[in-house]
C-alpha cells in the first residue's frame, strides 16, 4: 500500500496528455551494409523499449518451466537467494530473449557478469559462450551493429550453488560501458515486434475528406487505374479518398525521389516529412519529391489521395541515381497485419474490469471506511474510473522525426495545457490506453478546433469523421491506443479532446464515472491511491 494519503476528489476534472514510440526497424545487418557504419553518429538512438523477456526454470539445462516475465534490464544479484519463490536458490536456469537496439553504428562489445554459466547469441551469432560453474566472472564478444536496427538477442544463464548472479551490459566507441537500459531493449511482446505483412494498408473512404470508411485492405503496390470505376464495390466511383500507410525500405543508401502519378489530388509523407504536395484537381499529373534514406531500415510512409471525377489513377514510384525509376515493389512495402474488424457499436465487457490488485476495504464498524489499493488515474489502469478514457492519457511529449524519442524541442502550450502551435516537422503523441484489458467497439472522439489528429497503430481505426467527431474502432492488441496531433491551427488550436467509450457517448458529460467502477467502490466512503 503506498504511503502517500492521495485521497480522489470526484468533482475535479483531470488534464489530459501524452507519449510516443520510436520507428520500427529491425532488419539483420547485411555485410554489404558494413560501408556505411563508418559514419556514426554522436547522437545515440534513444529507444522505446520495455525489456527482454525472462523465462525462468528449475534444473540447470531448462527442465521444468516455472513462470516467465518481462525484466527490464538483465542487472541481477540475487547472492545466496533465488528470482522467486517458485524457484529454489540452486541449480535453476534462465533465458532472456528478445530484440536489442544498438544507438550508435559502430562495433559493439557485449559483457556479461555470471555466477554460474552464461552463453549470449546477438543477430543469430553466439559471442559469449561459458557454459561452466564459475565465481562471478566478466566475459565479452564484439559484433557490428547499426543504430536504430533492432537485433535477435537470447541471454542463457544457469546458477548450480553458492551466489547468484546474471549482469548484461554494452560498449562502443561513443558509449561508455553500462547496464543495456531499458529503452534499447525489446520483449516479444513489445509492439514494435508484431510481425509485417508485404504491401501497404489502404483504407479507402467515399466522400473527398475521408469522411466514411467503406473498406480496408492490404494493397501489395499503388499502381492503380481505375479509369471510371471504383477501386472497390463498396466505393463510389467518384468523390472518394484513400489513404496508404505503412513503412518503406530502400535497398540502397541514397538520395531517393518519390514520383506521384495522380488524377486527382496526391500528399506524400515518407519519415514524416511531407515531400509531395498537390492536393488539387488535376488529369493524370506526375510530382515528386526527394529524401536521403539508407539501405535495410524502416522508414513511415503515408500517401493520401482523392478522386473527384472521371479518370481515376494513383500510382506510387522511386528511383535513385543507381536504380532506374520503378513502382515501389511490394518486396519494400510493410504494413501490420489488419485486426479484425469490430463493427458493434457497444462495447465487449467483461464480467468486471481486471484490476492489478483488489480494492481492500480498512473498516470501522461495519462499514467500510477506506478503499486502498486503487491503481490511480492513468493509462494502463484497468480499473476504468471514467468513461472518458483521455482523463487518464498522459502528459504532451514532442516529437519530431529524425530527433531521440521525447526530443521534439519545447512544446508551445495553451494556458489550459492544450497544444497551442506546432514548429515545421514536429507533433505531440499521448498513450491513451495501454494494456490489453480495456473495451473493444467504437469510441466517439469529440474535439475542439482545427488541425489533423491520427492514430499511431492499426488497432484504432477512424470509421468516420465529421468536423469536431470521429468514430474511431479500437480493437485491444496490447499495442496500446496511441493519439498524435499532427497539425492544429495557432488561431483555434485543437482542444478539449474526449476519447468516450463505446455506449457512453450521450451520457459521459453527466455520468463521467464508469458504472463498473462506481459499483466496486460505493462500499468505501474514502478513497486511497
């Protein structure tokens, strides 16, 4: 129980906020890449990681599986004790696996600290290999690594007698010997490592604005001509937009132009910089626009098209100085694989919210005077005390693509903590809900003002978008539900932002209190975070 006394007040409103993830990149580094490590970075690639995943097992050649959890760093001293009650203080093995996140392009040296045995494997390649009962004792092993890529990494460790421990750290020309953090280290279970599909999500809307989404799919290629037809049964034919999203990979390391060929109006975003821009009526018109990327990385890629009337035609090419002009093949397109589509407006409940711990009642009498162990208001809760779920997103971080994550430069903030304005190339991100434990169905977006608001994984999909309202589908994939303000006007900035759950959206202003929640604690006269 914590010590503090914070006592909720059910009157006062709560301030809304933010969050974000680095971009997705974790191909295996290729000899052929080798050349362009030689220019290292001094900025380290600050990562978004959560830890490597900790299997953990009675025997020292991984006999019998006892429970498994997500470390965040390998930095373990356990001396003459055990990881935990279900494992005895001998003869018990662990493995940690994952992915691992290099900040710099560069030679890396990995040491481990062991008392008993220890073998690392780092991109399928065992460095570290001393499987024998040993005192705590350092050893290391070298690879070639490239910032920002994510690397295969296993950690296996075995304890016979005596202490216990189990240390990972890391090295290189710009970084100094220490514990790998937390932020370059990457569970299974971690968004980042859903598995990609080829090609690129389309999501195709009647109506020029994305005003109703009709239909989404995977598009292995944009190299469409429609002519007078539409790109799907459910689509118009003419007044309608679509919108591609996903990541990008160049095979080369190189200044790369993007070609457009629309008919009619075309934006291009590739690392979240705007590089085509003619969103105007126009026949068959080819734009373009340039970039500088480098081979074997991920790269965001978002194209957005209308169509007003006749012809319809939407293509997407690329070409370097090496490489003749192309339509982007499906072989370096990703996107994720879509969720299933969840079209009932009212949420899927469980039987009662799943909460870390169990609202304890301290009693005097009868009654129940104290209600303790609430797990407080923010987004990974899932006790769900509102029914207006952006009471409890997180505080505004900036962002600004190429920049360490949380590195976007001071934010420009209204006096009630809204975004006021945005410099050129930056955006603020909020995690709004973070675990797997809340409702699935349609949540209703309510804003205030002008700008450009999007949702970062595929699991929140806007169904439908009207001037200060979104439907938005949210599927729980233990992604997150993750917020971005792209764009909003300095003159009428985007405010007062109301993420509802699904049924609640005639009644969240009157009844802000999830009834779930109100139900569990109406026993308790005070309430103790």
């Amino acid at each position: 129980m914590p010590s503090t006394t914070d006592v909720l007040d059910l009157s006062t409103s709560l301030s809304q906020t933010a969050v974000q993830p680095s971009p997705d990149t974790f191909d295996s580094l290729t000899t052929s890449s080798l050349q362009t490590l030689n220019r290292s970075s001094s900025t380290p690639f600050i990562g978004t990681g959560n830890g490597l995943l900790g299997e953990y097992y009675t025997g020292r050649s991984f006999d019998d599986f006892k429970f498994q959890r997500t470390d965040a760093m390998v930095n373990f001293d356990w001396g003459t004790g055990s990881p935990d009650a279900s494992v005895g203080v001998n003869d018990f093995t662990v493995r940690w696996r994952g992915k691992v996140q290099a900040q710099y392009s560069e030679v890396y040296t990995f040491y481990t600290q062991s008392d008993d045995g220890v073998r690392l494997w780092v991109n399928g390649t065992e460095i570290i290999d001393k499987w024998m009962d040993q005192p705590a004792t350092e050893h290391q092993g070298t690879i070639v690594l490239q910032a920002g890529k994510l690397y295969d990494i296993q950690l296996e460790y075995y304890e016979r007698g005596g202490d216990a421990v189990s240390k990972l750290m890391w090295a290189s020309q710009s970084q100094t010997k220490e514990i790998i953090p937390q932020s370059q280290l990457y569970s299974c279970g971690h968004p980042l490592l859903a598995e990609f599909v080829n090609g690129l999500r389309a999501d195709y809307f009647n109506g020029m604005n994305f005003d109703t989404l009709q239909v989404s799919r995977t598009d292995e290629t944009i190299n469409f001509n429609w002519g007078t037809q539409a790109p799907d049964p459910s689509v118009q034919s003419d007044q309608f937009s679509a919108r591609w999203t996903g990541y990008v990979e160049p095979t080369q390391t190189d200044t790369y132009t993007f070609y457009t060929m629309t008919d009619d109006g075309v934006r291009l975003w590739v690392n979240n910089q705007l590089i085509i821009d003619n969103w105007t009526n126009h026949p068959p018109t080819e734009d373009r626009g340039a970039i500088a990327l480098q081979a074997g990385q991920k790269y965001e890629i978002k194209l957005e098209y209308f169509e007003n009337a006749i012809g319809a035609v939407a293509q997407l090419l690329w070409s370097t100085p090496d490489q003749p002009k192309q339509v982007i093949p499906s072989s370096q397109l990703f996107s994720r694989p879509l969720p299933a589509l969840n079209n009932q407006p009212v949420a899927t409940l469980p039987d009662e919210p799943v909460n870390e711990s169990p609202i304890l009642g301290e009693s005097q009498g009868n009654n129940a005077t104290v209600g303790v162990n609430l797990s407080g208001v923010n987004d990974w809760s899932t006790q769900w005390p509102f029914v207006d779920v952006f009471k409890s997103s997180r505080p505004w971080i900036a962002q600004r693509q190429g920049a360490a994550w949380g590195q976007g430069g001071e934010l420009k903030l209204t006096p009630e903590g809204w975004i006021a304005s945005l410099e050129p190339g930056q955006y603020a991100e909020t995690v709004v809900l973070n675990n797997t434990y809340f409702p699935g169905g349609n949540y209703t977006l309510f804003y205030e003002g002008e700008g450009r608001l999007e949702f970062a994984f595929n699991n929140a999909r806007i169904v439908e978008h009207s001037p200060g309202k979104m439907t938005v589908n949210v599927t729980p994939d233990g992604a997150g539900v993750f917020l971005r303000i792209l764009e909003t006007n300095p003159n009428n900035p985007i405010r007062n932002i109301r993420f509802v759950m699904p049924g609640f959206e005639d009644v969240y202003e009157t009844q802000p209190f999830h009834p779930l929640f109100l139900e569990r604690i109406e026993k308790f006269d005070t309430l103790r975070f």
